[in-house]
C-alpha cells in the first residue's frame, strides 16, 4: 500500500505546484512605458481552477466533477462558486441575505464542513444522507464518490471549500483521496490570495467608489497626496428628511433611505459616475473627465434625469404603500476638483475638494428657491450639448457675485 507522500506522490505535487507557479503568477517585467508589470501571462483565476482540476484528472486520478467555494466580504455577495465537470467550467454567486436559513444550505455538505471545519466525504454504498445536492448528483449522474474539504486560509474567519467527485466504480481509492487532499492544499495558497485581493477591491469600491478604490490599491494612500482633476460635480439631497426623521418609526427612515439611494446609485452607476460620501440624506459624486468635456457633462446630465425618473417611479410605489412622496434637489457643475486623501493621520477620507464642489452644493441649496429638481451651473451648461433652460441670475450664500443657473426641465 503506498502512502501519500512516496516518490510517485510527490513527483504529482512538485509538477502540481509548479505549474501552479507558472501559470498563478505568471513572470515579471516593465510595460511599453518602462513601468514595473507583474503577473505577466498569468491565466485568469477561472481558467486556472479549470487547468489545475485537468490535471488533477490527468496526474491523481480520473476526475468528474469539482467545485471551489470561496466566501467573500461583499455587502451583496456572500461568495462565488466556481464548478468543473467534465472539462467545462460555470461560475455562480451566492448572495449574502437570506444564505444562513437556506434549506439547501443548511442540508448540504457545505453546511457540515463550515460547522465542523472537517472534510466530508459520501461514497457508494454508504446510504444516501439527506442532502439534496448528491442525491441529485447519484441519481441523474451515477456519482460513485463525493469528497468535500475545508481550504486551510491562513485567515480562519472566511469560508472556503473544495470538492472532488467521481463516477467510476468505486470511487476514489485511499491513496487517490490522499492525494487529492494534498493537491487542495497545495491550491489552498493560491486560491487565498485570489480571495484576499476580491475582499479588498470589493470592499475599497463599496465604501470609497470604483475610481477611489483603484487609487488606493494602486498606493495612492499618504495623507495630503491628492490629484487635480477636471470632473462634473453632482451633488444630491433629499428634501423634508429632518420631518421625516421626527415621524419615522425605529429603523423605518434607513429602509426609507435605502431604497432612494438604491434609486439614485443606480441613476450614477451606469454612467461611469462615482459616489464618493453620503451625507446623512445625501451624496456627492463625481463624473471624471473621459474623452471629452462635453460626453462627460451629458453623462452627468442624463444620470440625473435617470436620478428623477427613478424617484417618480419610487413614488409611485410609496403612494400604493400610502406614504408620502419623496422630493430632492441636485445641483451639476463643471470644474476642476483637488481628488485625494485627506483627513488624520490615522483616518483618511478620500474625496474631492475645491470651490467647484461648493458651488454644485449651492446649486443644490437653490433648487428649494427656484422650485425645479435640477440646477446646473453656466460652466456645465457651456460644455453639455444637452438642451438646457437659462432660468437668469442668482445670488448664493458664500458666492460675492451672481451665478447664472440652468435647468434640463422647463419651468
């Protein structure tokens, strides 16, 4: 009987970890523009679980099927799943609510394995356990052998698993188990760095905004290092929130606020827009410069008109739940912005400073005197080669001159 780590074993594991370091990481150098590049060549983390389960089935043993479980740290997201069978690869996310009272997660493997922080393995002719997911694989598929382990992360507190399953006649024999079990280890490493950088770019996005978030990662983290930017400003604020504030019911005015930031995130987010800060009942974004001034104002514009349209149909909703309307007022500007850290030295805020954010926020105030949604400045209403309605002259607070003010609605 051979063990696991005889010469014919770890021959397997030397070729497996160094194609894995091959192809995981790929080789080093300098861009077209002498920068310092890494990882050049490395394959895309999919299409590396599909080449590292190939030749799993090629070194250890005949493989069927294989699935990679990783948790991540995503507001949304509770991990994504990666399945390999037969040479074919499909990718699937798991979403955060509702995951830990699931009947199919709680009768699952993944669930035993998570609790106990132990492999679990089924195979023929042990009776079917009550899981939904191997009966179904047994009976359409012949599976003969289903083996799940925990990855061991460094970082104890994510979930991680990975599964080998089999459909030849008596499954996987002790020494193909044990190999498989040191190739999960060997694959561990990798796949908790992959995990490591998701979490942080996922999180850095979520909280900071995409543009921030490449930022930060790529080092622009010291106090004070900022970037000037030509960008459009747009600054949004919900009307009546102090009143309803005052008449709400316990956590009744955070759902409320969700739902119209959701509304309004979702008016930004499609045209390249970044919300970098809410504000208690409002937010701030930025439309960097992309192409031209022009493309970028009308994205900015059409955002907001996006912004009013999903407000209405929320409305609509809030008048068949018999609560009142929402109002809100944006105010869009054009200018160049200080884009960077700032802040203590230990907590940074990173986000846009300069007299052009002051007067979009003005813009903003002023839509409660003019009584329309949406006030843009004369510079942004210049560069847009979207219709705007000139609605004069305006006096603002901290402003020693008038601002002309424009409008996408005629009033």
């Amino acid at each position: 009987m051979h063990s696991a780590t005889d010469s014919e074993s770890e021959l397997i594991y030397g070729r497996l970890a160094a194609w894995l370091a091959v192809n995981a990481l790929g080789d080093t150098g300098l861009d077209a523009e002498g920068r310092p590049l890494n990882n050049i060549g490395a394959l895309a983390f999919p299409d590396l679980f599909a080449g590292f389960c190939a030749r799993i089935s090629e070194w250890i043993c005949p493989l069927w099927r294989s699935t990679l479980g990783l948790e991540v740290l995503n507001p949304e997201l509770s991990g994504s799943q990666l399945v390999w069978r037969d040479g074919a690869l499909t990718r699937t996310e798991v979403n955060r609510a509702g995951i830990m009272t699931r009947v199919d997660y709680l009768k699952s493997a993944i669930y035993v394995v998570d609790t106990t922080n132990r492999p679990f393995r089924w195979h023929k002719p042990e009776p079917l356990p009550d899981m939904e997911l191997i009966q179904n694989l047994h009976q359409e598929f012949g599976m003969t052998d289903y083996f799940v382990m925990p990855l061991p992360f460094q970082d104890a507190t994510r979930t991680s698993t990975l599964s080998f399953a089999s459909i030849r006649e008596g499954g996987f024999s002790d020494l193909e188990l044990a190999r498989l079990q040191m190739a999960a280890r060997i694959w561990s490493s990798v796949a908790e760095r992959w995990v490591l950088r998701h979490i942080a770019l996922d999180l850095l996005t979520h909280y900071l905004g995409r543009a921030p978030a490449e930022r930060v990662y790529a080092g622009q983290i010291e106090r004070g290092d900022v970037t000037r930017i030509e960008a459009a400003i747009l600054i949004c604020d919900l009307r009546g929130f102090t009143a309803m504030t005052d008449r709400a019911q316990h956590g009744e005015i955070v759902t409320l606020l969700n739902r119209w930031f959701e509304v309004i995130g979702a008016a930004i987010g499609p045209h390249r827009g970044d919300i970098l800060k809410f504000m208690g009942d409002g937010l701030l974004a930025v439309f960097a410069l992309e192409e031209t001034r022009a493309a970028t104002c009308d994205r900015a514009l059409d955002a907001a008109m996006a912004a009013l349209a999903g407000t209405d149909a929320l409305n609509a909703d809030l008048a068949r739940e018999e609560r009142a309307p929402l109002g809100f007022g944006i105010g869009l500007h054009w200018g160049e912005v200080e884009f960077g850290n700032i802040g203590t030295r230990d907590r940074l805020d990173f986000t846009v400073i300069g007299p052009a954010v002051n007067i979009a926020s003005r813009l903003q105030e002023l839509t409660k005197i003019v009584g329309t949604p949406i006030l843009a400045s004369a510079d942004f209403a210049a560069a847009a080669t979207r219709t705007l309605h000139g609605l004069g002259g305006r006096r603002v607070r901290g402003l020693s001159g008038g601002i002309e003010v424009f409008s996408p609605l005629a009033l």
